[in-house]
C-alpha cells in the first residue's frame, strides 16, 4: 500500500512536468490545428536556459525559471513567425513536415559545440534535497516544488483563459476565426499569444524536469514531448482540462507499469492505453465530437 | 456620400460572385439590399468587413478607401458585421461574447454603457447573461449576434438576413427593435430575402440578382414595382 501510495507520488510529480508541455500543444492546436512537432525541443531549451541561468548566472531559482520561461516564449513566437506563419494557408501535410523540420533543426543545431553541445549535462539543483518522511512514504522537497508550479502555473493559465479578454478572444479564434475578425480580433496576435504561452510553459516544464530528473541534453524533448502530445490527444486535443487529466493519467500509467510490470514496457503501455481510448472516444476523454474547442 | 461601393467585383476562384455593382448609404439611413439565395448578399457584407479580397472596385467609407484595410481594422472604424447564421461564440457565455463585441475597447464606462443600451434593446440577454450561447433558442441568437454587434456602439450596422428562421411574431419583434436602433442615430445596410419586412422599414433599396444590381430606388417606390411584387413580394 505504501509503496503504491509512493508511486502515484511519483506519477503526479511526472504527470505535472508532460502537463505543462501538452497545454501547449493543445493551446496551438486549438487555435491553428497544427501539431507542433518541435514544441519538445522548445521544452528542452527551457530545460538549458535554467541550466545556464542558475549555474553560469547564478540567479536564484525562480528568476531562472522566469527567465527560462521568458525565453522559451520568445523562441516559440520566433518559430511561428519564421516557420508556420508563411504556410497559414498551405495543405496541413506541408505544416506538420515543416514543424518535423524545425524539430530536428532545434535538436541539431543546439548539440553543437559553441550552443548546448551534445553531451549529458547534470543539472544544477537549487538548493539541497531534502525528504520527508510520512510513515514509510519518502517526499522530497523538489517532488513538492515540482507539483506545487505545475499546479499554479496551470491555474494561472485557467484565470488567462478564462477571465481576460484576450483568453476570450483565443477562445473565440480557436471557434470560429472569421467571425472573431468581426470583433475586431488580430489574428496573428493571437496566434503569437498562443504560441508565447504554451512555449513559457514547456519552458517551465524544461527546468522543472531538470531539477527533478537530474540530467539534460540535446535530444531529451522527444519522449516527454511525444508523452505529452499522447497527454493531450488522449484528454481531447484542444481542450485545456483534457491536456491536464490525460497527462496525469500518462505520468501515472508510467510510473506504475515501471513500477509493477516492467521499466521497458512502460512506453508501450502508455501508447496502448492511447489507442483504447481512442477506440472508444475517438475526440479524447473530455472531447465532444468537434465543437467544443480550447 | 458616407459609404460608397463602386464597381466591385468578387469571384471565388472561377466563379463570379459579384459583377461590377455600385451602391451607397447616406448616414442614417436604413438601406436594404434584397435578392433570393445565392444572388451574392452575403459576398457583399463580407468584401465591406474585409473578410474577403475583391478582384476590383472601391469601397469608400467616411472619405477613406478601405478596400485594403485587414478585416479587424475594419471593426474598428465602426462598422460592426452581424453576420449571416448568426455565429455566435457557443463555448463563451453570453457575456463574453458581449464583451468580444466590444474587444476593441478597454474604457470601462464605454463598455457599461454599451451593455446597458443592447439590455435596453434585448432584455431577454440580460437574463441569460452566464449562459454558453450554445444553449440559446433561434431567436435569443439573433439578438445576441445583433447586441454583440451594438456593443462597440458602431456607426453602421450590417445585418445578413436577421430574419432567417424565425417565426413571424420574432421576425417583427426584430425589425422593430432595427428600426429603434436606426432612430438611435445608428445606419443600417440590411441584406434580406425577406423583401416585403426590409422594403417596409428602408428608405432606400437595392435588388441583387445573380451578382448584378438590377433595381433600385426608394423603397416605397419598390414595394409598388410590378418586377419586385412578382419576383420578390410572391404576388
Ligand atoms: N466560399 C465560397 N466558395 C465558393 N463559392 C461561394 C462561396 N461563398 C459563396 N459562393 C457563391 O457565390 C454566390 C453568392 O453567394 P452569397 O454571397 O452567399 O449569396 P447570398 O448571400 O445572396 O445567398 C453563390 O453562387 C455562391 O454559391
Ligand atoms: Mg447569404
């Protein structure tokens, strides 16, 4: 029992890192129904950035992590600018090759030498692990900071969404794009909006999964970011609480297949459980058919 | 003249939408333009909003040719677009798509007073404020989508066939809240197959057939033409 408790303590802490990168696949896809193949490597650029901002700059931790996310807002806002926004008008395929592209762009480029480099990199912790012992159940500071700005992150994502007008309006935009021009919406400013905020998201993501899973390097955003995009398909692609609940529901099946099962089954069954899903409610958990969206 | 249309021509890909047509509205008028399914209404309202490119022509309003404006820089030179079918946002609630009626303006008092004046108009609004607009009845629509279009208190209204659907008590009750509005100081282009309710509150009218202007006049003139009374008053 303890350690089945100990484990689902393990699942929330994964669950919240792939939460914060599925929003952002969920907020892009919602508004210009792109996958965004590279949002994995801006994930694992935030992951650097805190690298770099508490080790070589020795910022404290959450400047670094608002420096992270900051600067993974600004790369994603580059990469639509540069990449997507040319195509907004091209056949769906040519996206999603481009956004491969970027992809692998980001990975290669960043491992040369005079960038990230290509070699695994022990990030740096904050301050000193400590655990706390409940019983025969082991919490650790870092596990409790990983969940508690997960967590607060993705309400402050929710009062954004809903509360302010330009949540509103990346709202309306994700529904019907045409009639929220009649309001007087820019759409490229949504657009822009919606990529900042999913990219500081993974951005935070990146730091948070460095200091819980202490080591980094160039390549490190392709299962998290292919997790997290299963997160937010298997939650309903486009709706903000679906990314949440199906990358809860990712980090948990994780941990307890690696727990219970086997380490080397726990990708299988993760996708497996995807595939049930869909053959059940093709539009994800929380997805009804195609209205609803964002 | 306040707004002027000159030879505009629009085509989707091969086909021609609209052909050469001109037309005008004097500020504070109610100018209708009618003409059955598929006559090129909706294309009209759509180049006016910049929704849509034309292949030529000049679309003058308020002295300034607008033809290459971005469709959101339109809205905000005060002409509000109540679109056809309505398009209501039905995953926001009432409120919110009131307020994205008003996304270009952030002075609080402006959007109180805006609110006020379309809850005067739509009282039924009022009461379903928090409601998704999902859940609103045919009627409930058509005045959202009106009220959303007042909010930003525009100087021209253009309605794409505001009647469409809807029982003939909510078809009047419609057009008399239209002609409340246009007494409020605000012009109207109103687009309509419902020839006989647009004649009656116009001034002045178009009739678009196939993509062509091929009437026009004062209104009253209109309702008593032999061509409209068969084509379009079913007489
Ligand atoms: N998006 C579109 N693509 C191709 N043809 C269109 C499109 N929208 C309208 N049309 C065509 O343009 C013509 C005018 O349509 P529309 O402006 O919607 O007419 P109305 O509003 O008077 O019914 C019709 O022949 C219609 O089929
Ligand atoms: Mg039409």
């Amino acid at each position: 029992m303890a350690y089945l408790l100990q484990q689902i303590i393990n699942g929330l802490q994964l669950g919240s890192v792939y939460a914060l990168i599925a929003l952002g696949y969920t907020l892009v896809y919602g508004i210009i129904r792109l996958i965004n193949f590279a949002h994995g490597d801006v994930f694992m650029i935030g992951a650097y950035l805190g690298f770099y901002a508490i080790l070589r700059f020795n910022l404290p931790f959450p400047v670094a992590l608002i420096f992270a996310m900051l600067g993974c807002a600004v790369i994603g806002i580059v990469i639509e600018k540069l990449a997507y926004r040319p195509l907004r008008n091209a056949p769906r395929i040519a996206c999603l090759i481009t956004a491969l592209g970027v992809s692998l762009f980001l990975e290669n480029f960043t491992s040369l030498k005079f960038l990230f480099g290509p070699n695994y990199l022990a990030y740096p912790r904050p301050f000193a692990v400590v655990n706390y012992n409940i019983g025969s159940l082991t919490i650790s500071n870092i596990q409790i900071l990983v969940f508690v700005i997960a967590i607060l992150l993705m309400i402050l994502l929710q009062i954004f969404v809903t509360k302010t007008k330009t949540g509103m309006a990346m709202r309306a935009v994700a529904y019907d794009k045409s009639t929220a021009q009649l309001m007087g919406i820019n759409i490229d400013y949504i657009i822009t909006i919606t990529f900042g905020v999913g990219s500081a998201l993974a951005g935070a993501g990146g730091v948070l999964f460095g200091i819980a899973y202490p080591q980094i390097h160039p390549f490190m955003g392709i299962m998290p970011g292919l997790k997290a995009f299963v997160a937010a398909v298997l939650g309903g692609i486009g709706i903000i609480p679906g990314a949440m609940l199906g990358a809860g529901i990712m980090g948990m099946v994780e941990v307890l297949t690696s727990a219970y099962i086997s380490s080397t089954m726990r990708d299988a069954i993760a996708f497996l459980v995807l595939l049930i899903v869909l053959l059940i409610k093709p539009a994800g958990l929380l997805g009804k058919s195609s209205i609803e969206k964002v | 003249m306040w707004l002027k249309i000159e030879n505009l021509s629009v085509s989707y890909g091969m086909i021609k939408a609209l052909n050469n047509i001109s037309f005008e509205l004097k500020q504070g008028e109610i100018v209708t333009l009618i003409g059955a399914n598929g006559a090129g209404k909706t294309t009209v309202l759509n180049t006016i909003s910049g929704l849509i490119k034309p292949n030529q022509g000049t679309i003058i309003f308020n002295q300034k040719n607008i033809l290459n404006f971005a469709a959101h820089k339109i809205a905000g030179l005060g002409i509000a677009h109540v679109p056809e079918g309505r398009k209501p946002f039905p995953n926001l609630s009432v409120y919110e798509n009131l307020r994205l009626g008003a996304y270009l303006s952030n002075d609080k008092d402006f959007i109180t007073q805006g609110l006020s004046k379309v809850f005067k108009s739509f009282p039924r609004l009022h009461e379903r404020i928090k409601q998704p607009a999902g859940t609103l009845s045919g009627g409930e629509l058509q005045m959202l989508a009106m009220a959303r279009g007042l909010v930003s208190q525009p100087n021209l209204l253009m309605l794409d066939e505001p009647s469409m659907g809807l029982s003939p008590i909510l078809v009047n009750e419609i057009f008399n809240i239209i002609k409340d509005i246009n007494s409020s100081g605000t012009s109207i282009l109103l687009v309509e197959q419902n020839a006989n309710m647009a004649l009656n509150i116009a001034s002045r009218a178009y009739v678009l057939e196939t993509g062509k202007i091929t009437l026009e006049g004062n209104a009253c003139d209109l309702l008593n033409d032999p061509r409209v009374k068969s084509a379009y008053l079913g007489e």
